[in-house]
C-alpha cells in the first residue's frame, strides 16, 4: 500500500501544480511553451524525487 500512497501524492500534487501554474503564467502573461517547459521541469523533479524516496 506504501507506494499507491505515493502515486496519489503524485496525483494529487501534479494536479495543485498545474493549477498553479495555470494562475501564475495567466498574471505573468508567459507564453503557452514557457507554461509547458515549466510543467515539464516540474514532473521531471517530482518524479527524481519520488524515485529517491524508493531507495
């Protein structure tokens, strides 16, 4: 059961971030890559730190 609860960490972080990230770029006025590269860095740091937390 320990790692279904941190796939729905996951889940439930990817989801508060874009919804983030969504707010900020709209007050930023970024264009729509720069809100993809940023979600992208962010997925590929969450996961880098869930694959730590696997050790």
């Amino acid at each position: 059961m320990g790692d279904m609860d941190g796939i729905v960490m996951l889940v439930l972080l990817a989801i508060l971030c874009a919804f983030v990230v969504q707010k900020v770029t709209g007050w930023l006025r970024l264009s729509t890559p720069a809100r993809g590269a940023i979600m992208i860095v962010f997925v590929l740091v969450v996961l880098a730190l869930w694959g730590q937390s696997l050790k």
